[in-house]
C-alpha cells in the first residue's frame, strides 16, 4: 500500500511542482543562455532502484565542455562552473529538472540520492541501497549534504532503505525545505 501511496504522491507533487515551477525554469533557462554557451539541461547517466541505469536531469552548472577539462567530481572553488551555476548549485535549483524524473518513475521526491557507477562497489550494488528509488531527496540531504564523506552518505542511505516509511519521508521532505532555504551543508 505505501508504495502506490508514494508513487501517486510522487506523481501529483511533482505536477504540481513543474506547473508553478514553469516561470522559474524559464528564467533560469534565460540566465543559463546568457551566462555560457551550451545546452540548458545537463543529462547523465545514474544508478537507479535494482542498479539499474537512468539518465538524471538537471540545468547545466558547468561550461559545455567541462568532461574535457577536468575530472568527474567538482571542487569547491571548480573554474568549469558557470557563475549562474554556482548560484544554481548553492540554491539547489539546478536538481528542479529531476521533477521530470520523478513523473517518468524513474525517481522519488524521497529516497537515495543517485550517483554515478563509477562511486559505487559491487557490494555497495548490491545493498538495501538498491531496493528503493533515488529521490531528489533523501536522508544524507538532511544530514550534511556534501559536507558528509562517501561513507557517511552509504551508511544514511542504508538506513533509510532499512526503515522506509511514509513518516520518515514527510520528515525528510520537510527538513528538506530547511536545509535547502538556510544552505545547511552545502561547500
């Protein structure tokens, strides 16, 4: 019962969400044009629920050829992101195009954030992690965002694939709002 109750909570927020949200991406799409040259979204391929691959969408933060530049991680002070992605990035919202992965099923507004394959063992593929969706959103979110090591990450999101709930996600997605509004672990 609770998974068709997140999905169909899924489905309508994240409606809901993209339909208010429609001036906001265009004004960002507009800044994102005027800042660099390139496209408006960024696609990439992630790891989704049973390990399986889905591409993530989000509005681009880095100048177009930045794979060519450096490497796959960013630090703090990275000269491949944009001036606007900077200010995407410490506002989060360069993730409001995951609205769209939340719509197609490929994510949840509460889960695990999805990472690349590249960070993750084989044994970490095949832990709890992998039983629930990625979520724009998710327990090491609340918890230190980036601030927080690889480890630290795995250990919350096995705890929240260990006690999912509908409680645990309306806590989550609340403090959320918090943490994103005050910049709370963000580099």
């Amino acid at each position: 019962m609770y998974k068709y109750f997140k999905r169909a909570m899924d489905i309508i927020i994240s409606l809901v969400a993209v339909v208010l949200l429609i001036p906001v991406f265009i004004l960002i799409a507009i800044a994102i044009k005027m800042d660099s040259k390139g496209r408006i979204i960024f696609k990439q391929e992630r790891v989704g629920q049973k390990a399986k691959k889905f591409y993530i969408y989000k509005f681009r933060t880095m100048v177009s050829n930045a794979s060519q530049i450096g490497p796959s991680s960013t630090a703090e002070n990275d000269v491949r992101i944009t001036r606007i992605g900077r200010f995407l990035r410490k506002t989060s919202l360069d993730e409001l195009p995951q609205l769209w992965n939340v719509l197609l099923g490929d994510m949840s507004l509460v889960g695990y954030r999805p990472g690349v394959r590249e960070n993750y063992s084989e044994e970490d593929l095949q832990s709890e992690i992998f039983l629930v969706k990625p979520g724009l959103t998710g327990a090491a979110q609340i918890n230190g965002r980036s601030s927080l090591s690889l480890e630290e990450k795995r250990n919350y999101e096995k705890e929240y694939a260990r006690n999912i709930s509908f409680l645990t996600d309306i806590k989550i997605f609340f403090k959320t709002i918090k943490v994103v509004v005050f910049r709370e672990g963000v580099n």
